[in-house]
C-alpha cells in the first residue's frame, strides 16, 4: 500500500492523535513525548515488554491482528498508525 493511499484512511477510521494519546497512556508519558518519529525503544526508552503491551491493546482497541513481522515493526507512532490504517483499509 502507497503512502497516498494511506493519506485517504478517513480520521473516524483511524484518528492519529487518538491513537498518539492510547500509546501515551499505556507507556505512561505525556503525548507530547510520543512524537510521530520516536522510536518507542531508543527515545522512549520503553523496555521490550512494554512494547508488546502496545501492541496488544492496539490489536484489541481496533480489532486487528499483527503478525509476528510486524510486531517488531510497530516501533514509532508513525509506524504503528501505518500498520493500523493498512489492517483497517483491508477489513
């Protein structure tokens, strides 16, 4: 999937800053800090576990499954909105 495609994913879909907010809280940081370029392991300094939680409660929040690739894909908010928009677009 192309970036301009992913750019036509509609905000009721998949809402960035709901989601920037959803990773904030489960990291237990200000949303600012989860910037759509920090990396959740080197800036953040989220341990690995804490990763896995992410993603866990992203793949129930939104009805999704990540396979075991992406899992260690989903590493900035950037990413993991992409990963999300894509699973969303394909259901």
């Amino acid at each position: 999937m192309s970036i301009s495609e992913l750019e036509h994913v509609s905000p009721e879909v998949l809402d960035k800053e709901e989601l920037r907010a959803t990773v904030a809280e489960i990291l237990d940081v200000e949303a600012e800090d989860v910037s759509d370029d920090a990396h959740f392991l080197e800036d953040l300094e989220v341990d690995s576990l804490m990763a896995l939680e992410v993603v866990v409660v992203l793949e129930k929040k939104y009805g999704v499954k990540f396979s075991e690739a992406e899992l260690r894909d989903v590493v900035t908010l950037q990413r993991a909105h992409g990963l999300l928009a894509e699973k969303l677009l394909a259901s």
